[in-house]
C-alpha cells in the first residue's frame, strides 16, 4: 500500500490539488509546483499596509540620517585644525607607504622637504620635490620649520618668489 503512494506521488499522479490549490505546468527541480488561489483577494490590502509601513520607516530613517549628519558635520567642524599653505611654502609629507620586509615603526613618518607650488584649494595644494611634483591634502603636510634649508630647496624657493612678484 505505502508502495502504490510512492509510485503514484513519484509519478504525479498524486490528488493533491483539488481543494483550494491550483495545479502549475512548470516544475522546478523535478518537484511540482503548487499556488494558492484563496490568498488572492487578501493580497491588495497587505500590499497596502505594507507599502504605508515602509513609508512610515523611510521617513523615520530618512529623519534619523539627516540628524546623525548634522552631529557628525558639527563634531568634525569642532575638531578641524585646517592649515593654510601659501606658495613658496616648505613642507613634509606623510609617508604612509613601508617597503616589504622593513618595520614601519623605525621609518621616519614624514617626507620631504617638498615646495608649494601652487594653492588650488584651501585643502589642496601642489607641492614639488627635486624632481616630481604632486597634488597634496592638507592632512597629509606639515610645515617645516627648518630655519637652515638645503640648496636646492633655496634655488627652487627663490624662483617661485620671482615668478610671483
């Protein structure tokens, strides 16, 4: 008897859909599949409830975005210590980069001298070495405040302030 149910329900055969369910053609991985005709009415006012309660939710989460912003805005307005660099400037920037196989606790953490030579931004400054010039972040220099600096870094000084004047 349990054999006849296997062999039917494994042949699909099986009378399972005559109630309140409507038989589907298509199958999904050798399984029939099955839906519910009932439900249909119900569905139009669940979609309603549910499309109010997540508007209700955006707009509490839209709220909360805009309030966390306007701290977050403040507390990093409270501690900003923006520097502003002239042209003609001496300074260091950071070294973030370590080589392979070397400790980045014993490297020095700036590098330089570099020179300002250009200010696009009150952030952003153009700064040169000896031989590359790149664009720098304010966070990422530091002024030197080297009273004697090196020849190069004299000459290449002097030529911007000629250039400007």
């Amino acid at each position: 008897m349990n054999q006849q149910r296997v062999a039917k329900s494994t042949l699909g055969n099986d009378q399972r859909g005559q109630g309140d369910q409507q038989r589907v053609d298509k199958s999904t991985l050798g399984h029939d599949q099955w839906k519910p005709t009932k439900m249909v009415s119900e569905v139009p006012q669940y979609i309603n409830d549910l499309v109010d309660s997540l508007k209700k939710a955006h707009d509490i989460a839209r709220e909360n975005l805009k309030a966390a912003q306007e701290l977050q805005k403040y507390i990093y307005n409270l501690e900003n210590r923006q520097k502003l660099y002239n042209v003609g400037d001496t300074v260091y920037k950071l070294n973030q980069a370590t080589k392979l196989g070397q400790s980045g606790k014993f490297k020095s953490p700036w590098k330089g001298p570099y020179i300002i030579t250009a200010v696009r931004s009150p952030v952003l400054s153009k700064s040169k070495e000896r031989k590359s010039e790149l664009w720098l972040h304010h966070d990422r220099m530091k002024l030197c405040e080297k009273r004697e600096l090196i020849i190069w870094v004299k000459r290449m000084r002097n030529r911007l302030m000629n250039q400007n004047v």
